[in-house]
C-alpha cells in the first residue's frame, strides 16, 4: 500500500514538474498553437485592412516582456512604413499601431533621428575632433503637435505629424539637434567650459553638423588623486547661439554662482525642516 502511494505521489509529482516547465516556457517563448492562432489572425487581419497595399508581414514572435505576440509589418517601396500587429495567446488582434506609428509621422522622425545620431557619433569618434568623450550623443528632438509647447518640451523641437512619409531630410540641418557630450579634463573651470565649447562648435560647424543645444558636463578624470574645490561643471540646454567667444567664460562664471547659491539656499531648507535633535533627546524628567 505505501509503495503505491509512492509510486502516485511521484506521478502527481511528474506531472506538476512538467506542467509548471510547460508554463515556464509559455511564458518565455508561447507556445506553437498560439503562435499558429496569431499568425492566422494577422494574416486576416492584413487582407481585410491593407490589401490594396504592397505591406508585408513578417514572422510573428512572442515576447516575453510583454506577453503578447508582435507581427512586424514592412513595405519595400515605403522605407518609413513600419509597425506592428499586437496579438494574445487566443489569436486576437489586440493593437495595430500603424496610425501611431506611420500615420503620425514618428517611423519617418525615428529615420531621421538615426542619421543625425550617426553623424554625431561619427564626429565624436574622428581624429578631427578634439576631445576624447566618454560619452557623448546627438538626437534630434520630435514632438506630437499636441505637446507642442507642454512643460519640458524645448520650442525648437519639430511636430512629428509636419514630416511627409519616404520624404528626404538633412538631419544636420533641421535645426533640432540637441548634442550630449561628457567630457574629462585636468581643469575645471568657467574658462575651460567656455575653452572647450568654443571648440566644439567650430568642430561640428567645419563638419556640417548643425545642432541647437547642448548638455556639456566636464568633470575631473576619475583617476585624479588631488582634492579640488570644483569636481564638475555643467550646463543644461545651452543654446548654440550662446556659444560666442566675447563674454562666454564671465557668463559661466555667474552659472556657476547661481548653482553655488541654489544648492546653499536648498541646504538652509533641509536644515529648518530638520527636527531639532537636542530636543527630541532632552531628558523630560528634568
């Protein structure tokens, strides 16, 4: 009698194993059925919505992050036609975000944005640049026409919905660029931010990169063993129009002020909204 219990426990046991490694992998890669269900349904799907088109679907591949199927979907005379068709393990069609993808103009601003980034990249890694980042980026900045002018959202960046599908655009001379660029250096003053900004705006005009604000944060190497009253010194958002030798290194040096000043008033207000700590230790007995 206990050997058969045994021998149901291990069975029970087996097949628990084997359906929790079943799920497991569900959740990982699906599973052939509903891959087979998806990949009907977005075929329906195709011909019922584009087929007057020449789109192609690509393969349907199950994703992990989100659970859902994703069917990619081309066009070889469309280089900006790209989206996808969102899918549940039952077959349904859960999402087609042509409109938000294609329609609005952010396939075509997603293009743009890799040539000017290859651009910046390229310029950044030349022997004609003068500095050695540790890391630096350009991108280009897009905006949908209704958060145009929204909190955060720099005036120069462009509406996605005004680009034309396929259209050609010079990245470098969109007049959105917005360049990132750290870089290390044995001085860190106002007079090197100014120094070395100088040099990278003529560095980017001589190479026909346009950009109309930069992130530049220069700080002390990491290997410097020396103290310094000044490890980092940045600026946000700068304005490439700002970047003029007259008067550069005096309004770097009031930035620096202001930061200084800032960071002291915040310190007075986290010290008033500090608990007294003699009188939460006084002796009350007393």
């Amino acid at each position: 009698m206990k050997k058969k219990i045994l021998k149901i426990g291990a069975a029970v046991l087996a097949v628990l194993l084997i359906v929790g490694v079943a799920w497991f992998a569900n959740s990982l890669v699906g599973n052939p059925l509903s891959k087979a269900l998806a990949q009907n349904t977005a075929k329906k799907h195709m011909e019922e919505t584009y087929g007057n088109t020449d789109y192609e679907l690509g393969e349907v591949v199950y994703s992990f992050k989100d659970g859902y199927y994703h069917a990619h979907v081309s066009s070889p005379s469309s280089i900006d036609t790209n989206f996808e068709l969102l899918l549940n393990g039952f077959g349904k069609l859960q999402y087609d975000n042509y409109d938000y993808t294609v329609k609005s103009g952010w396939s075509t601003a997603s293009r743009i944005r890799g040539d000017y980034r290859a651009a910046v990249e390229t310029l950044l890694n030349s022997s004609s640049f003068p500095y050695n980042a540790h890391m630096g980026y350009g991108d280009l900045m897009f905006v949908s026409s209704e958060n145009k002018g929204a909190p955060g959202i720099p005036d120069y960046a462009i509406p996605s919905e005004e680009l034309t599908l396929d259209a050609y655009y010079n990245a470098n001379e969109m007049g959105a660029g917005k360049l990132t660029i750290y870089l290390e250096d044995g001085t860190v003053s106002a007079e090197r931010l100014a120094e070395i900004l100088l040099d990278i705006r003529k560095s980017f005009d001589e190479a026909g990169i346009g950009f109309y604000a930069i992130d530049f944060i220069l700080e002390y190497p990491q290997s410097a063993t020396e103290p310094t009253e000044i490890e980092r010194m940045e600026v946000m958002d700068f304005l490439y129009s700002d970047i003029y030798e007259d008067g550069l290194a005096e309004f770097q040096e009031e930035i620096a002020e202001a930061e200084e000043e800032l960071a002291e008033a915040e310190q007075d207000i986290r010290e008033l909204e500090e608990p007294d700590s003699y009188v939460l230790g006084r002796d009350t007995n007393v």
